[in-house]
C-alpha cells in the first residue's frame, strides 16, 4: 500500500501544501489581475481562473519538494526534485550550467536510434542507496552510441501557451523545402503516431503533459500509469527488491498537477524601459534583429488557438520562436532526436532571454556574439549579416537581445 508520506499522493501534498499556500495567496491574487506586462518570472499566466490557479500552486509544490527512495526515487535518476533542474531565475526557469543532463544516441544509415533497448538515450547517474547495496552502480553510455553530449534543462515558462498553438499556425509557415529559396526550411517535427513536437531540444515530447512525465521517468525514476515498469538499467531490467515504492509510483492526480503548474506558468514580459535612449537603442535593435534575417526563426509573434483554458485562448504570445526544426550546420550536433538529425534543432524561444546566464543546448557559451557566431547550416546568412552591421549597430541588436 502507498504510504500517507507518499510522493505519488495528491491528497499528500493538498494537506501537507496548506501553509505554502497561504503564503503564496497573496502574491496570487494580486498576479491574476495584473497586465501581461508585470508578468515576472514564476508567476501563473494572467486571468487564470480561480480552480486552475488553485492547482498551479499545488503543482508547483509538488515541483518544488524533495523525494526518497521510500516515495519511489530512482532506483536510477538524476535529480531528487523537479525544481533541481529548473531554478534560473526563479523555479520553474532554466537549469545552471552546473545541472546538465547526460544524453547518448545511435545514428546510423540515416535513422535515429536513441538506444530504448539498452535503457534509453538519458544516461542516469545517479542511484538510491539500496539500489547501490545490491551491488549496482550508474548507467554507462552504451558502447553502441555514436555520439553523447550534455544538455541544459530548457526554461518551461509560457509551456501552456505554445502547448496552445495550432498545428495549423505552425504548418502555415513551415517550408520542408525551401520552396520560396530563401535558405531557410523548418519543418514540424513528428512523434511515432505522428503527433506534431514542439517541446524539447529536439522536438522530444508533443504536449506538457508528455514533456511532465518523460522528466519523472527519466531525471527522477518514477513510474507512472501509462508506463508502469521501472526503467532498465542499460538494457538489464531492474530485479526485485530494489525498489519498494508498488507500481505506478506516480498517479494520475499528481501527473496532472505537476502537468497544470508548468502549463500555467506564465511567459517572462520584455523589459520595460519606458521612453528614452535606452528605449530608443532598444526598438533600433529590434529593427535591425529583423532585417538581418534572424526573424526567419525567431518570429516574433504566434498566435493560440481554442484552448479549454480560457486564460490560454486566443493570446498573441511575443515568443521569438517559429517551434520548428532547422538545420544548425554540420558539425554542431551530437544527438538525433525522433524526427531529427545530429544538427537539427527545434529554434528556441528567446522570451526571458536576459534572465539566462549560459545559452546553447549544452550551456557551453555565456556570451551572445559567440552564440551568433555559432549560428550555421540555414541561419548562416543572418550570422554574416549580424556580423557585417557596425559595432554600434550590433550593440543595438544586443541590447534588443538583452530585453526579452
């Protein structure tokens, strides 16, 4: 039987989250009635309705707490709460630089193996301490892998609002073969039954509720309802009596509030500057960010379509983001995804831009000149431009950068 004390319990955390929410209350209250443009980091999209802000506080408290082994950790994960990976600058943010993630795939002939039959592409590092007293160490990365690299964990604000996105929207402006010769050909990633993806690196997950749960599995170790079995340890199932949390560790109320608190979350405003040289230096970036080309991918506007919440519908969301995948150049990648190539990448949102500290997948570059510099493959043109502008006039296009 689960136990009172139980990660995996909603009813758990409703009774023991009661104080964190009184505390939270009144900083909720004033949020759902604030502009978009007071919208900080961590806080609930505006006009959410009351039900729903209720369950994006319990979500985040969920977010936010430590696990055990007893609760069902591991026996193979990374990080013991969700909130480990996701803090910059606030939780649900970013991970640091420090907090990566250990990813391995196999490609070959053309196709992307991410190694399910050798215990997946996420190499796990970590185990609980009984796991370890049977005599059982971290994962390895396969001897089959053709390549492995770490990965930042990406910021989930404004997850709900893309979530809200119609395929529609997206197809209308994705050009898989660059039949109008501009050089730039995104295109929708697909998962197996042919979802579109519009969350992860890669294109790794088609909805927040698939992007939830692939963390809980696979950086915590918890078994959920839709996916009952521990994960292998590179391939070898995990025996009997290393585990003592029963299977599904995680239930159907807990997914869906973990789910509804990062749906929730609101996108970070650009940085109000008001009137004046700063603003003026701000809106001349703007300008120039688009006539070099970088708004090719980077678009700045989308608009959601019919969501069920009505605080999620019909929003032009300011996102910097086309959501597809593009060629990045040769060279660049290590890691295939479902329905992308080593050097393809799902083009990142650059709202809460000025928040990060590290960029890139891997979190290798801290300065925005050599991210640009590292822009090749279909955004090769807009790296040239950016870097024939003069040097105030590239310090322009940063200082736009540096709002969002």
């Amino acid at each position: 039987m689960k136990t009172e004390s139980s990660f995996s319990s909603a009813r758990w955390i409703i009774q023991k989250a009661l104080p964190v929410l009184a505390i939270f209350a009144v900083a909720a209250c004033t949020a759902s009635d604030a502009p978009v443009s007071a919208i900080l980091p961590g806080e609930a999209i505006p006009a959410l309705s009351d039900a729903n802000r209720g369950r994006f506080l319990l979500g985040r408290a969920l977010f936010e707490r430590i696990a055990t082994q007893d609760e069902g950790l591991g026996p193979l994960y990374n990080q013991d709460r969700c909130s480990s990976c996701h803090d910059r600058p606030t939780v649900g943010g970013a991970s640091s630089a420090s907090v990566r993630v250990l990813k391995a795939t196999r490609f070959m002939d053309g196709r992307c193996d991410r190694l399910e039959a050798l215990g997946g592409d996420n190499i796990q590092l970590r185990v609980t301490e009984l796991f370890a007293a049977h005599g059982f160490g971290a994962e390895d990365v396969p001897l089959e892998a053709t390549d492995s690299g770490y990965v930042t964990a990406p910021s989930l604000f404004g997850l709900g609002l893309i979530e809200a996105i119609p395929d529609s929207v997206l197809l209308s402006i994705a050009d898989p073969e660059d039949r109008d010769g501009d050089g730039i050909s995104g295109r929708l990633p697909r998962m197996a039954d042919q979802r579109s993806a519009r969350f992860g690196r890669k294109g790794d997950a088609a909805s927040v509720e698939d992007f939830v749960e692939s963390a809980l599995r696979f950086e915590l170790g918890f078994t959920t309802p839709r996916y009952p079995e521990e994960e292998a340890r590179n391939g070898v199932p995990i025996p009997e009596g290393v585990d003592p949390m029963p299977d599904p560790e995680i239930d159907a109320e807990t997914l869906g509030l973990l789910t509804d608190y990062v749906r929730f979350l609101g996108a970070p405003a650009p940085e109000f500057l008001g009137r004046g040289p700063a603003a003026d230096s701000v809106s001349q970036g703007e300008a120039l960010f688009d006539q070099i080309g970088c708004t090719q991918c980077h678009r700045p506007e989308l608009r959601t379509g019919n969501a069920e919440e009505p605080a999620l519908r019909d929003q032009v969301i300011r996102l910097y983001s086309d959501l597809l995948l593009h060629d990045f150049g040769n060279g660049v990648g290590d890691l295939c995804g479902p329905d992308a190539l080593p050097g393809e990448f799902r083009t990142p949102p650059l709202w809460g831009l000025r928040y990060r500290e590290h960029f890139l997948h891997d979190g290798s570059v801290t300065d925005l000149v050599e991210v640009i510099d590292r822009h090749s493959g279909e955004a090769i043109l807009a790296r040239v431009r950016f870097q024939g502008l003069t040097p105030q006039a590239q310090m322009m296009v940063l200082r736009f950068l540096r709002s969002l």
